[in-house]
C-alpha cells in the first residue's frame, strides 16, 4: 500500500474504520474532507482515504466544539489558530454562552406562562372558556407592546434573579399591594409617612427587576405604560381573577392613589 509522505507515525485507519471507531457517520467524515475541517492526511495509491492520529486527534477536537454549540465554520477558525492562542476560543464560548443563557431564559418565561395557565385552571378561577381564551389574548397583547428583544431582556433579567428571588419578590409585592388597598379604602392621606414609605418600598421594588441600562429600562417603562393604558380594564379583571381579595377596580385606583402620593412627594 502507497502513502503520500507524513510525519504521523503510527495506525492508519480507513474512513470506515474511523466512523466505527469514533461514532461519526462516513457521510459527515466524507464532508469534513471536502470542506478541509478534518482532511485525510494520506490517500492510497488508489487513492482511498488513511487517517492519521493527528486526524484522530482533530476529529475529536471538531467533535467536542460542535458539541458546545459552535458552527463549522467557527470551528475551522478555532482550529486555525495557533495552539497557544485561546483567545478567540474564549470570545466565541462567551457568545455561544449568552445565547445558551438567553434560550434558558425564554424556556423559564414560557415555562412561567404555562404553568400559570395550569394553575388558573385547577384552580378553576376561569371555568368559562371565553375567559381562558381572553387570558390568550393578553399575553399576546403583552408580547406585541415588548416585542421579542425587551422580553428577552426581561425574561434574562429574571432568571438571573432566580427562581427564590422572583417568588420572594411576588410575595413581596402582593403584601404591598393589600397595605396599599387598606390604605386606599379607610381614606388614609397621602402625605402619611405610612403610605410615603410604601410608595418607597413600590418604587424599589421596580427598581430591583432594572437592568441597569438606562435607555433599556426607560424603554421597558415606556411599553408597560402603554399596555397599561390601552388595557387596564382587562389587565386589572385578569389579574383580580387570580388574587381573590382584589377586585377589577381595584389596581386602577391603586395606581391613581400612587401618582397622588408621588405628586404629593414632589410638592414638598
């Protein structure tokens, strides 16, 4: 059997006998070669493929990266660097982590939005199916007001929080939610240092689930407003549906009671 010349001592195998060796089809060995990301390194006089350990070698490399999420064509940039140079190595694992990060993310808030489905209907707080449907209907609405790169970034935001944090933070919002429906309903002011200092705790609290980014986040405010405004009635019966102490009426009028104490703040 002839060989072109190598410096690669050692077993030779055939393509057939590294697809069996190594679990990769003889047709993605075939395209590696013709693309040059895992070429033969010998050919028989014939002119049939011998693969090297240094081929062995490659493959595996190739092999683990595509594993981690990177193109082919990003491998071959990888594996033409020199050895010592990780750097762009580095800078593509970073991005192939923000966008596994970012998949994670939209998972966790569908995951969200379904099982809170489930549990409004074990919960049987919308045995109509008209009521379902208009549920449906809302968080189509929410998407078409964020649209898919602010709901990315809040859905990252999240899950960077973590699931205990969110629940923490949840809790923590409808315990201020019924003080400030208390409030509202015995006709406290809104110039009592009881209600100022949970408008405070209120604002914080927007504040924690902030990015950081201050175009970002204005732009996040500027949509919740306006889903806000043009949905506050079905906004407010939904939500009224799944806390059984608050009525459909009630976080319009909470929120006109927050602007007052704000505006009352701002005088002084």
């Amino acid at each position: 059997m002839s060989m072109t010349a190598n410096d690669d001592s050692g077993r030779r195998w055939t393509i057939g006998e590294l697809a069996k060796a190594t679990g990769v089809t003889v047709r993605t060995l075939y395209h590696y070669d013709e693309i040059g990301l895992v070429p033969a390194s010998e050919r028989t006089a014939s002119g049939h493929r011998r693969y090297t350990e240094t081929d062995l070698r490659r493959l595996y490399r190739v092999r683990a990266l595509r594993g981690l999420g990177l193109s082919l064509e990003e491998i071959a940039g990888v594996l033409r660097q020199p050895g010592d140079d990780l750097s762009g190595l580095r800078a593509l694992l970073g991005t192939q982590l923000a966008e596994l990060e970012l998949r994670a993310a939209r998972m966790e808030q569908l995951k969200g939005q379904i099982g809170g489905l489930l549990w409004l209907l074990d919960k049987s707080v919308m045995p109509d199916p008209e009521q379902f449907m208009a549920t449906l209907e809302l968080i189509s609405v929410y998407d078409s007001y964020f649209g898919q790169e602010l709901r990315d970034q809040l859905a990252l935001r999240r899950a960077r929080l973590g699931e205990e944090r969110m629940e923490n933070l949840r809790e923590e919002w409808l315990a201020m939610l019924r003080q400030a429906r208390q409030y509202m309903l015995d006709g406290t002011p809104v110039d009592d240092p009881g209600v100022r200092d949970l408008a405070r705790r209120w604002e914080a609290m927007g504040s924690a689930l902030q990015s950081g980014d201050r175009r970002l986040d204005e732009r996040i405010t500027a949509a919740g407003r306006a889903l806000w405004r043009a949905n506050s009635a079905e906004l407010s019966e939904e939500i009224s549906r799944q806390i059984d102490w608050l009525d459909a009426g009630d976080l319009p009028a909470l929120f006109e009671y927050f602007e007052r104490v704000r505006k009352a703040r701002d005088r002084d």
